[in-house]
C-alpha cells in the first residue's frame, strides 16, 4: 500500500485565470492522481459570434496549463455575477 500525499491548489474558487485559448474564472476544482484539476468558465461576450449556453462554456482544465490573471482585467468581459464571485476569493 503507498501514501499519496495531497499538496494544496495553487488556485481558489472565483479567481481569474488565463490559459492557451482563453481566460476564465475557476468554479470548482478537484485533485486527480498526482495533480490538480480546476473547472474554468469562460466570460461571455455581449454579443458573441456563436451562442453559447451552458456547459460548452465551461472546461477541465490541469493546473500546469493556466496561470493567474495580473490586476488589471477592467477590459474583460464579466457578467455581475462573476464579477462579484471573483471579488470574493
């Protein structure tokens, strides 16, 4: 029988990220054989080419493959709900 020791996530729910493709902001996470995993939504646009409704916008993401956002993201795109979620963490 091994030991697994569970380190902690580098990101909390509500925090803004960025990743190859896109930024978000995480929603929930969850720790897989050897690594982190994070949920990441991603902003809607006001008007967006396609619709997107759903769980389309949303992606599992490892934690190697995103990185925090700097404090300067008053140009994106949030909802006031993610807005508020994100102020929060």
């Amino acid at each position: 029988m091994t030991a697994s020791i569970l380190g902690k996530p580098k990101f909390c729910e509500g925090q803004i990220v960025e990743f190859v493709g896109g930024e978000g902001i995480i929603k929930n996470y969850r720790f897989e054989p050897s690594s982190w995993l994070y949920l990441v939504e991603m902003p809607i646009a006001t008007d967006p080419e396609m619709d997107r409704v759903g769980y389309e916008t949303m992606i599992w993401l490892a934690e190697g493959d995103i990185f925090p956002l700097g404090n300067n993201f008053s140009h994106k795109v949030l909802s006031r709900e993610q807005k508020n979620f994100a102020r929060a963490c």
